[in-house]
C-alpha cells in the first residue's frame, strides 16, 4: 500500500486489495505497517486521530472494519499494525501516546492474537524527513507472540523489529514457523537492508517470512522502499514486487520447511 493521513479513504484502498487476495485464492493476509493512517514523520501514531477516547475495542473503527471483513471474505486478516490507547492487558496507555498493535483476525471475524512493537525506530537517516522518533507517540510493546493458525504458527513482528535477529530466534525456539513482518521501512533504509534482513531471518531460523511493506511516496517528507516479499526458510524469494499498491501470493509448503530443517537443524544445533 501508499497509505496517507486519510483514514476512510485507506480503509477504503485496503478492502479492495483484500478482496483482489481473495480472489486470488488466498486465506492468509497481511497488510502493511501502519496501512490505516501513515503522515510524517513525527505523527508516527496511526490511529491516534480516531482511536484516542474509544471505550471499547468494539467501538475502534479500524478493528471493526477488519473483523468485518474476515468474515465477509472468509480470510486470515494479520493487520499491523493499529494504534490503540489500550495495552493488551485492557490498561489504558498513559498520556499521549499508544501501542501500535498487530492484530490477527480469523474467518469468523475474532481477533485471534494481537503483539504489541516491542522495538521503536528512534533513528537518523539522511533523507528528507531527517530524524524518526517513534517513542514520541508509541509505548513499546514487552512480549514475543507466536500463535497458531490452521497451516502453521505464526511469529509476530513489526518493521524495526527485523533488526533484532534475538526477537525471530526466539519465536522460532517457541515454535513459529512462518513469520509475519508488516512494514514501512524508508527509502533509504530499506533499498540498503531490507531484502538483506528478511533473507536472513528466514534463513538462520528455517522459517518461511511474509512481509507486507509500505512503497512509495507518502507526503513530500516521507517515501517508503516497499518491495513486499514473500520468502521460503531456504531464503528463496517466492514473490515480491516494488513499489507501490498491489497484491503478490505464493503456496508455502510445509514439506519444504520440515525438508530444510531436517537436513539443516539450525535451532537444535545453537550452543549459546
């Protein structure tokens, strides 16, 4: 996706390529970091202009969308990720900022999981917006999650997360199987690492990794890389595509993971 700092119309933007995946054949869906609102840098809080004095989750208009449409499609939703002003645990976030959350949503419409970004992109990058302090508007998150779906288990991520290989070994050794990374990477830090990252977390962890990115121009400060893959535990890349909107697919085989692991057991071979 491309999305922008208006809510309706990226809702709108994002039940359209949902509807292309189904139509597709898929059953497993990831949208990108951030795809209901994405504005400057330094307005990193998604949902902050609707989501901040909702009562409930029920009531959060983006959660209603997607529990919406998981059971109208008939689709595995991975939404990440959604600012709540809510931590998982029902406590309110104090002050002005929130969590940003992925969310997993079932075929029937329930949430089956949510994890809260754990690793806060407070960095410098010589491009046009220059500095990102996401810890001015986001409390992170302090928990691995990894859940189980009906093809295999799912090790949640967010973005900056990929840049700490310590979380991905750790949800391997609790059992994930496929990791789901949501993303908006910048331009410049993801035409230098992002594809780099994303291999070797497949590869040292003999995981497969789906990873849904924002790409393309957001606002005259801030453009994302993109380039949304999907990638086999062998590192193979079985789908990608650039920037801008769309929808990529593959089948992902589990003989082929339980394949690689067996003839390589990286995970009962670590000695530290």
């Amino acid at each position: 996706m491309v999305s922008g700092d208006n809510v309706s119309a990226n809702l709108a933007r994002a039940y359209e390529l949902l509807i292309q995946a189904a139509d597709h054949g898929a059953q497993l869906v990831l949208l990108p970091e951030n795809f209901a609102h994405l504005a400057d840098a330094g307005s990193f809080s998604a949902a902050e202009p609707f989501a901040r004095g909702a009562a409930s989750p029920e009531r959060h208009p983006v959660q209603f969308a997607l529990e919406r449409w998981s059971r109208e499609l008939g689709l595995w939703i991975a939404a990440g990720a959604v600012s709540l002003v809510q931590r998982a645990d029902g406590t309110g976030v104090p002050g002005k900022r929130s969590r940003s959350a992925f969310l997993l949503y079932d075929d029937c419409g329930e949430c089956r999981a949510r994890y809260d970004k754990m690793h806060l992109f407070d960095v410098q990058v010589a491009d046009a917006a220059g500095r990102y302090t996401e810890s001015a508007t986001i409390e992170p998150g302090d928990t691995p999650v990894c859940t189980a779906t009906p093809w295999a288990t799912l090790g949640l991520s967010i973005c900056f997360d990929l840049r700490f290989p310590e979380l991905y070994r750790q949800l391997a050794a609790t059992g994930a199987e496929l990791f789901m990374v949501p993303a908006a990477f910048t331009h410049t830090t993801g035409e230098a690492h992002w594809m780099t990252l994303l291999r070797a977390r497949a590869i040292e962890n003999g995981c497969f990794i789906i990873a849904a990115a924002q790409g393309g121009q957001h606002s005259p400060k801030r453009r994302t890389w993109g380039h949304s893959a999907i990638i086999d535990p062998w590192g193979e890349i079985l789908a990608e595509m650039g920037e801008g909107e769309g929808v990529i697919t593959a089948v992902l085989k589990a003989d082929k993971l339980n394949t690689i692991r067996r003839n390589m057991p990286l995970l009962s071979m670590r000695r530290l």
